[in-house]
C-alpha cells in the first residue's frame, strides 16, 4: 500500500498568513493526489484534485503544487473559516489511502 | 445540487452487521461512481470500498480495501438512486462515522461531493 505523510501534524497561524502544509507520498503517484478540508462534525470537502486543480466553487486562495512523491498545499492569506484539519490523499492504486491531517488553528 | 443523504445513527453488536444507505440527487447516478470512506474516533479517514458508475457490459465494478474485503459490500439501487454499503462480522474497532462520497474517478478515488456521515457504534 501506498503510505502517505504530511507536515506539520497542526500549525497555529494569523489571519493573512500563508500557511503551506506538505504531503508525501511512499512511491510516485503522478498528480493522483487530492486535498480535502474537514471541519468537525462536517463532511469533507474536496479543494484540490489532481495535485493543482481547484475544484469548482472554492476560493482561490486555495492551491496546490507538486507531482511525483512530494506535493505542497497552500492558504495565500489564512481566514477564520478555514480552521479545519487538511488531508492529502493519493487514487493512484487502491487502497485510496489518506495522510494523517495537518489541524490549522488561528492563533 | 448536488446532494448525498444518509441513513441514521447505528448501534450493534460484536458479530452482527451493519447497512447504511447514500440517498443521492442532483445529478445523473448512473454517471458516478460511489465511494465508502470511514473515520474512527481520534483516527484518519479510512477508504474502504467503491462502486464504479455503470459501465455498459457487465453493469458495475466493484473494489475494496484490503483491511475489510471479505466484510464489506457495496451496492447501488438505480431505481432509487441510493448506495449502499453493507459491513458484516462487526468489531469494536468498526466504531466509526461511516461517509458515502460521489467519486468522479474512472477507476475510483477522487471524492467531489459527500454525505453527511452515519455514525455506527459497535458495543456489548
């Protein structure tokens, strides 16, 4: 199975902030790779698929970056709403394994 | 819009099994396919099966996670345009929120739009 990690495991940051959280993956996966937000008690919600496409409806603040094994997420300007916790998760085989989340607070 | 409604609160015994049901609508249910992913508490979500949108031949695929093959099934009732998914032999450890997602995917795994999750508590 393909192992995902991300980092941090949590960051604490301002409103206005870039925040930037990075994802590994154990092997290559291409851009199979997807970034969701998941607030508690919510479903989660897909932002980013395919390692750089933003998904329709979701604000432009919002980014990815990477290919291969190593993938970067990014917030331009950090904002109350998006306190959450971040997955990455790979399709590029089953099982469709996710990382561990990156919890954002605002500090 | 979009939406995926799913069936109440569980409770069950070690042993016994478990059927929770996605009420899809808003879009065309045969087009997609449907994915079962779980979050137990304190853990990260857990991908565990998916049904592929209709195909043409053999009506639909089906795959599943290693960790619960031979446990879980997933079905889709065109009819209704309802999925299930059905998890037999339950553990302690099968305590978790139980989330159906839309999966825009040929081959399955990317999770556009999802349910409003199910709680199943596996207790004595």
């Amino acid at each position: 199975d393909i192992q995902m990690t991300q980092s941090p495991s949590s960051l604490s940051a301002s409103v206005g902030d870039r925040v930037t959280i990075t994802c590994q993956a154990s092997q290559d996966i291409s851009n199979y790779l997807n970034w969701y937000q998941h607030k508690p008690g919510k479903a989660p919600k897909l932002l980013i698929y395919d390692a750089t496409n933003l998904e329709v409806g979701v604000p432009s603040r919002f980014s990815g970056s990477g290919s291969g094994s190593d993938f970067t997420f990014t917030i331009i300007s950090l904002q109350p709403e998006d306190i959450a916790t971040y997955y990455c998760q790979h399709y590029d085989n089953v099982p469709f394994t996710f990382g561990p989340g990156t919890k954002v607070d605002i500090k | 819009q979009v939406q995926l409604v799913q069936s109440g609160a569980e409770v069950k015994k070690p042993g016994a099994s478990v059927k929770v049901s996605c009420k899809t609508s808003g879009y065309t249910f045969i087009s997609y396919g449907i994915s079962w992913v779980r979050q137990a508490p304190g853990q990260e979500l857990e991908w565990l099966g998916w049904i592929s949108a209709y195909n043409g031949h053999s009506n639909y695929n089906t795959n599943y996670a290693q960790k619960v093959r031979g446990r879980v099934t997933v079905t889709r009732d065109t009819s209704t345009s309802t999925a299930f998914m059905e998890l037999r032999s339950l553990r302690s450890d099968d305590t978790a929120v139980y989330y159906c997602a839309r999966d825009s995917s040929s081959w399955g795994g990317r999770f556009d739009y999802w349910g409003q999750g199910t709680l199943v508590t596996v207790s004595s």
